[in-house]
C-alpha cells in the first residue's frame, strides 16, 4: 500500500465512524435531497467558522469530518 492509499484509507475509516455515531444518535433518517442540501450547507458553515475562529485547522476539519459522514448519509 503506498503512501497515500494509507492515509486515504484512515480517512474512510474516520468517515465511516462518524457515520455511525451520527446513525446512533438520530437513527435511520430519510430526507428529500433539498434537506440533505440545507444539512450540509449548515454543517459545511460550521466547519467554516471554526476555521475563522481556530488557531489550527484541527476543529474545522474535525466539522468537515462530519460534513464527509452527511453527504454519506445522503448517498445511502
């Protein structure tokens, strides 16, 4: 496994649990495509503000982290 393979595998890992934390905290949810939208708009506007607000890049790409999960969730 190259380099990036392994680091680009940690990233699904990372996906994958907290997709399912976020499927253990509100269940199985089903939405229109228009509201999957409005989710992750919201989420991707937290990550951006914790980018404004941060020192380091740790707490926005923890938000983006779940931005990945929603659009996710939206697929499946």
């Amino acid at each position: 496994m190259t380099p990036q393979q392994h680091k680009r595998q940690k990233v699904y890992v990372a996906i994958s649990r907290e997709r399912a934390y976020q499927q253990k905290k509100w269940g199985n949810t089903e939405h229109p495509l228009g509201e999957w939208l409005l989710i992750l708009g919201s989420e991707l506007a937290e990550a951006t503000q914790a980018w404004v607000k941060g020192r380091d890049n740790s707490e926005a790409l923890a938000e983006i982290l779940q931005v990945a999960a929603v659009a996710v969730a939206c697929l499946e």
